[in-house]
C-alpha cells in the first residue's frame, strides 16, 4: 500500500496526488496536490509550469 504525505499545513490529512490530461491529450501526473482534511483545504498546484499554492480546487462535470 502506498503511503502519502502528512498535510504540515493541519496535521490531520494526508496529500493526495491528483493527475489530469494536457491540450494534446497527454498525461499531466500529479498536477496537483490536495490535503484529504476537507476543511483544511491545503493544495498545490501546477498550471503552464507556475505553482500555486491554497487555490480551491473545483469538481468537473467532464
């Protein structure tokens, strides 16, 4: 079983690594970083080579 890392922003969730798909259809893998406490809310994220940090992720109807 895979172990992920503890959230130092709380202390109580784990990150989990999300994927998602490029403009071409390529594999992004772990474009982002989302603690699993859902009301700490920590993230990291990656968008055309800049990172971003705390942002609100969104859930997709695609």
């Amino acid at each position: 079983m895979e172990k992920f890392p503890e959230c130092l922003k709380c202390g109580k969730g784990v990150l989990i690594p999300l994927s998602d798909y490029g403009r071409d259809g390529s594999e992004i893998r772990y474009k982002a970083w989302v603690c699993s406490n859902y009301e700490c809310g920590f993230s990291i994220r990656i968008d055309n080579g800049e990172l971003s940090f705390g942002r609100i992720l969104k859930f997709s109807d695609k």
